[in-house]
C-alpha cells in the first residue's frame, strides 16, 4: 500500500494533486476561514504598500466620493436585441464596477473611513440590481429576476463584491450586520447555487469562458460558501473543468483567442491555482506542469515592442495594458525569470509603483479587485525585480502555427492554423511587419462588438474577413470559416515560415496549390507567393493592411511607407491604395489612429501557375 501511495504522489508531481477529490474535505480550508489577504486595516497596507502607490489609490477613490450610483436602464439593456448595440450597456455597467473597486482600494490604502458610506451605498445599489451580467449572454429583453444565467460578467461583479465584503467585513458589520447577510445571499442566489446545480456548457470548454468563470466563482466559493458538504462540491466541479480547459488547450502554450485573451483564458487558470494552492495550504500545486510553464510563456512570446504584441483573432487593442497584476504573480508561480522581468519591465514603462490607479481607465472593462490585492502581496518583491524587455530573437509555436522573428529593425509574425479557431478571423497565411517595434504591415484586429460578432453574421463583419488580412484574393474568392480551411505546413526554419494556404480556400478559388513563403533578414522582409490554379476565373490580388499613408511612386514597382518601401515587380503586378478610413469604429480608430489603408497588388498575367514576390526594405 506505501509503494502504491509513492507511486501516484510520483506520478502527479507535475499535474497536481493526485486524488484531488478525495483529499478535499481534509486539505480544503473551512468554509468562510479563507483568508489569503490582509484585511483593510491591517498594518500592511500602511507599512508595505509604497506612499507614492497608497496616495495613487487614494487620490483615484476620491473623484467617486459622493457621486451617486448609475441605474442600469432596461431600455438601455434591450439595445443589444433591438439595434445590435452591446457597448452602451457595457459602458454603463463597467463604470459601475470601477467606481466600487476604487472606493474599496482608495479605503483600504487609507483606512479612515472616509469612502465607506459610498461603499455601502454602492453594495446597495448592486444588491438592487436585477441580474448582474451582460446583456450579449442573456436570452431575455430584459433580466429577470429569477434567470440568473452564470455568464462572465456576472460572476465578474460576484467575485468583485465577494472581494470587497471580506476586505471589509469588520467596517460592514459595523454599520449593520444586515448588510453581509444580504450580500452573501445574493451570491448564493445568483452564482452558488445555480453554477453547482446547472450543466452550464461553459464547464467543459477549452476558451476563456472556463477559466474566467470559474476563477471568480471559486473565489465566491472560497469567501462566502457556508457549507462544507456545498464548498467541496463546487471546488471538484471547479476542478474538472480546470482540467477540461487544460486538456483542450494546444501544448505548445498558445492561446487561439489572441493575446488579448490570454489573461482570461491562461492567466484565469492560474488565478484558479493561486487560489487553490492557498485554500489547500500549498498542497494543490501545479506549477511544474509543462504544458502551464508554456501557456505563461506565451504573454512574452509573441511580445514585439513598445508594448504591442501580435495581435491575431479577437484583440481589441494590440499593446499589453493592465496585465501587470497578472503577469507577475504568474510568473513568481512558474519561477519564470523572464516572466517576471516582463513584469517588471511593463511595470516601469506604465509607473505602477508611482502612480497605478489610472491604469483603471485603461483595463478594457473594470479593475479585478481580486487580482490588484494579489499582486500587492508581492509588490516588494516586484520593486526589486530587474525590468527587462523580453526581445526573443525567434519564437515556433507549432500547434498554431505562429511563427515570430526579430531581425535587424524587423519584427515578421506570421501563422497558419484554421479558420475553426476561437474567436476566429479568417486569417490562415496572414502575417504581420513592424519596423523598430511599430506597426507597418497589420492585423487590424477586432472593433466594437456587436450583436452580430458572435452570430451567424460573424464574416459579414470586414474585420474577419481574409480580404482585410495580408493575403490573397484566390481567383476572386475569399477564404472560408470552418476548421477544414486550413493551412499545411511546408517549412519552418530560421526567421522564415512557408506554408500551402490553398485549404484555407473554398472550391470556387479553384487553386491547387499556394505556398505563401515570408522570410525576415536584417534589412528585409520577403514574401514569396508560388501558385497552382486548377483554372485562371479572375486576377488574384494581394492585400496589405497598413495605418502608415501609402504613396505608389512614378512608374510603378515601389510603394513608399514612411520610411520603408514595398517593392515589387511592376511587370507582373499592379498597384493601387484604398483609403477605408471610413471603416473604423471608434474602438478601432484609439487602436490605430484615424486613417486606415489598404494595399491591392493584382496579379496580371493569366496563368494557372505562377510566382509573384513582394519585398520590404528601408529607405
């Protein structure tokens, strides 16, 4: 029987805990015992924290002392089913959140007091409220009351409660006992007891949907749940979908959705494992898994510079925002030193440890009170971390297909994959050219969504489109959605990656073969494109995305981008600029200015079989 014991503690060394469900009514901490952080009040706040950050956090409480709490109209909810507008709401909804994260850091930093009546009348106001989500994951006009459908944003808000309740019980109490009491049953109404009984789908997927959910409902779980027989069942339904997004996720690390949702995919994971190490007492540990050391590994991967990062499928914005509070607990977690000194490079970069509360403004929807006070438990540690820029020289993700690779004043992404992934553009062979870490040839990205971005109408939306990717128009046709429009690889070796991109192409394009070939050197970028038509149905053009104004010099044969110029063979193709500034929502036009163009190279000779190359150099 010891042998035995030996043996499974051996073979879960690097996946965990070995019987998880077992072990969990002796390591789980009691019900309502958690706790894995300071209490407001406590002298750590006042001892710990730097005055320059305390001040910060005080300073951006207090433009929300006295302002009243927003109502969340019905009519304004009702805009996504009626007009497709889910932004209105969103914005709304997500000024509430930050409003009530902010008073509760502004008072944990001062621990006077002085925030705590707004503090409570916000609490109040969310009690109030009818459900707590968004309105794109409701099936009703308007939230009922007794739907409490487990979405995102809902478990968002309960863990931001759950959150702001522990830290201050005592003040709470103080004011009315009342008060927690009605707290906690609304958490138990609204995400306990429906995420442990309902099958949600979300369960088992291998998206941010798994991980960000559960994060948040482990930690309400964790905080609020009073039984123990109810805590133990939730923490094993928590944990099996753990696993299930784990074992869904590629191996070399890389998240499908794009790195804008990696902290809700990847980093959500980890916030679930933080959790657990501290709700176990370090026995629940899994930081020496291969396959979470590559999914951290991954923020820094497909880093390029002055903080963009490569930015394939569902990114709103392509440069690393509040991801600081995330980034270095995981990488204390996996003890990746390169992790880390990211960390503390961006912390430098955006002055975290002089002024962090303004990043509010910048974290896409509302702060994560929970991650903030994580992350202040180890703001000592991070001040004294050597910040360095992680400027990798060559990155292979092979699983998806992305190849990165610096060179000289070049930065080249390009990937292949499916037109099957989450969060999908249709996209397969499209890559990506900055120039001394600035954009020159893009991935637009994603702009406001809408009620169409997650329907049947998702690839009438211009941005998911292969036409406004870099690649080919195939006889006149378009890439196609669907995980059978693929890529196959060819060859990936030193800086260049040449893939046959014709499966990522519907029958109509009638093409046999097109091997799309990009190689980045020192003072170029080319990109060689050798095809087979099985029948020549109309000229094939060559798109190129850019935000930089193109000017098609005299003659043809060069494209001028600022200081870089696209050449090309003026024999074999034609060029012309389309101005699509109009395009651009206001979500796009903060991401990359208000001018957008377009770049059409058409293929002029007629032929079933071919060659065209295009090159990048510097003026």
């Amino acid at each position: 029987m010891r042998l035995f014991v030996i043996l499974i503690m051996l073979c879960s060394w690097c996946q965990g805990w070995a019987a998880e469900s077992d072990d969990w009514q002796s390591a789980l901490v009691a019900p309502r015992a958690f706790a894995p952080i300071p209490r407001a009040g406590d002298v750590y706040w006042r001892d710990s924290i730097p005055l320059d950050m305390r001040d910060s956090y005080i300073r951006y409480g207090e433009q929300y002392l006295g302002k009243p709490w927003q109502m969340l109209p019905f009519s304004v909810f009702a805009e996504f089913k009626t007009t497709g507008n889910r932004v209105n709401y969103e914005a709304l909804s997500f000024e509430k959140r930050r409003q009530l994260a902010a008073l509760v850091m502004a008072e944990v930093m001062e621990g006077k007091g002085r925030f705590l009546s707004d503090i409570i009348n916000g609490l109040g106001s969310f009690c109030e409220e009818t459900w707590w989500g968004l309105p794109a994951h409701y099936g009703k006009k308007i939230p009922l009351s007794h739907d409490q459908n487990v979405d995102l944003f809902n478990a968002e808000t309960a863990s931001l409660i759950v959150w702001t309740t522990y830290m201050l019980r005592p003040q709470l109490d103080a004011f009315t006992p009342d008060l927690a009491q009605r707290i906690d049953g609304e958490i138990s109404r609204r995400i306990l007891e429906p995420a442990l009984k309902e099958k949600y789908w979300w369960k088992t997927a291998g998206m941010n949907w798994n991980p960000w959910i559960c994060s948040n409902w482990l930690a309400c779980v964790l905080l609020c749940e009073a039984d123990r027989g109810r805590q133990v069942a939730a923490v094993e339904q928590i944990v099996a979908a753990m696993h299930a997004f784990m074992d869904a996720y590629h191996d070399d690390g890389g998240c499908d959705e794009g790195p804008g949702y990696w902290d809700r995919a990847a980093a959500s994971l980890f916030d679930e494992l933080e959790l657990l190490r501290l709700a176990t007492g370090g026995r629940f540990d899994w930081s020496n898994d291969p396959k979470l050391r590559a999914m951290g590994s991954y923020v820094y991967n497909i880093y390029i510079g002055h903080d963009y990062c490569v930015n394939f499928a569902d990114s709103h914005d392509n440069k690393t925002l509040q991801q600081v509070n995330v980034v270095y607990p995981f990488g204390l977690y996996l003890n990746d030193r390169t992790m880390r000194e990211f960390a503390a490079y961006l912390g430098e970069r955006k002055g975290i440890l002089a002024d962090p509360a303004p990043l509010y403004d910048k974290s896409g929807n509302f702060p994560t009170l929970g991650r903030e006070l994580f992350f202040l438990r180890h703001v000592n540690e991070f001040a004294l971390e050597q910040p360095r820029e992680p400027q990798l020289r060559d990155v292979w993700l092979p699983d998806l297909q992305i190849m990165t690779a610096r060179r000289g004043e070049f930065f080249v992404a390009m990937k292949g994959g499916t037109n099957g992934e989450n969060h999908n553009h249709n996209d397969v062979g499209s890559f990506v050219v900055y120039a001394d870490n600035e954009p020159l040839l893009i991935d637009v990205g994603v702009g406001e969504y809408t009620s169409k971005t997650f329907s049947g109408d998702r690839y009438s939306i211009w941005t998911m489109q292969s036409q406004y990717h870099n690649l080919p128009q195939i006889n006149g046709v378009d890439q196609k959605d669907g995980k059978q429009y693929a890529s196959r690889l060819v060859t990936h070796k030193d800086g260049m990656l040449c893939l046959d991109i014709a499966g990522a192409y519907p029958p109509e394009a009638a093409v046999k073969s097109w091997r799309r070939t990009v190689t980045v050197g020192k003072s170029t970028v080319r990109i060689t494109e050798d095809y087979e038509l099985s029948a020549f149905k109309a000229p094939s053009r060559l798109m190129f995305m850019t935000p930089v104004k193109p000017v098609v010099e005299k003659g043809g044969a060069i494209i001028t981008l600022g200081k870089y110029r696209l050449k090309y063979d003026a024999r074999a193709l034609s060029a012309e600029v389309e101005d699509i500034s109009e395009l651009l929502d206001p979500l796009l036009r903060r991401v990359w200015g208000d001018r957008m163009y377009r770049i059409v190279l058409t293929v002029k000779k007629e032929t079933q079989k071919g060659r065209v190359e295009v090159v990048v150099i510097s003026n």
